[in-house]
C-alpha cells in the first residue's frame, strides 16, 4: 500500500440540535475529515495511475478510522470526494476514489453496502465541494440524502489532491418527505 505524502489533514465536526424551527430528539454528529496530499502526476499525463489507487486505499482506512473515532457512535450516512489542483487532472481524484478506497472505508465504519456516493472538480487553493451522502446499507433511503462541504482555504496547492470522506450518525434534520425508511431496509442489495 503506497503512503501519500500528506501535508496536513482536516476534520470537521458538527453537531445539529435544532434544524428550522424544532430541537432534534437527538442530535446528529456529522463528521468530514480531508487530507491535503502531494499529487505524484502533477504537471504531465501519466497512463498508469495505480500509485493513486494505492494511495486511495491507504486514505480510505486511515481516514475512516479517524472520523469513526471522533463521531464515537454508529454511522450511518458516508461520502467521499477530492478536489484537484490546477495541475492535475480530474481523473487523478478518479483514481483516488473509486478503485480501493471504498473498502477499508467500509471496514473502519463497520460495513455498509450502499454505494458511497462522490464527487470530485479540478480548482485552485479555497475550492469548496459538496461532498454527497447516501445510507450506508441502501441507496434509496431518501432521509439520508444529503451533503457536507468540505473547503481548505490554502488547498490544493497546484501540485496537491484534498481528499475527503464525510460521515453522518442520522439523516437530514427532521426529514417528512416520505421514501423507503431505515426500518425498512432489506440490507441485501445496497439499493433497498
């Protein structure tokens, strides 16, 4: 597994005690943690991007594993995303995210069989991302649909990838838009 050169990582916690005009019963602990690495393919085209895949499964344990540690309690929503700097390319973020980071991402949180919904854009230093979320056992959970914005007011530097993963303990604030319910899941398919 390859060791990104990592400049500094980022968490963010939030937690929700009212939403509109109501308290929570319970409130919702949401969690992002970005790291800012060096990206090895900055400047040129690189046909092979496995050095990123590697880099991407390293990021999604050690990652994972510090959110799961500061939310403290089960989670229930994830997301990932990255942003790329100007000297990258979109597909440097690709690599990061789809081919390896998935499953020690799962594992850190204690499963999940949902897709883990992305995203990911090229800009400067101070981009900003909405990082989407998704029921970690089915997709069609429409409580849990939902987002967090990750942004590093001195990153990516033109040579840098941030790489994101956002965890939730709940769905949105109060949701009343109907949908499959969490006690209503099957867990069998990720879907449903």
């Amino acid at each position: 597994m390859k060791v990104p050169v990592i400049r500094k990582v980022v968490t963010n916690i939030e937690v929700i005690h009212r939403e509109g005009f109501t308290p929570m019963e319970i409130p919702i602990k949401r969690c992002t943690v970005a790291a800012v690495i060096e990206n090895p393919f900055a400047g040129g085209y690189t046909e092979d991007l496995s050095e990123l895949s590697e880099i991407g499964e390293y990021l999604g344990d050690y990652l994972s594993k510090k959110a799961a540690e500061a939310l403290r309690l089960p989670v229930q929503s994830y997301g990932k995303g990255a942003i790329i700097g100007l000297d990258g390319e979109l597909e440097h973020g690709a690599a990061i995210l789809h081919p390896k980071l998935g499953k020690p991402m799962r594992e850190a949180i204690g499963g999940g069989k949902s897709i883990i919904p992305s995203a990911k854009k090229t800009g400067p230093a101070g981009t900003t991302l909405d990082v989407p979320l998704h029921y970690k056992d089915a997709a069609f959970v429409r409580t849990h649909y939902d987002a967090m914005e990750v942004r590093i007011p001195d990153a990516p530097k033109w040579n840098e990838i941030v790489v994101a993963l956002a965890f939730t303990t709940g769905g949105r604030p109060h949701p009343r838009i109907g949908g499959l319910q969490v006690s209503e899941i099957k867990g069998e398919d990720g879907l449903r």
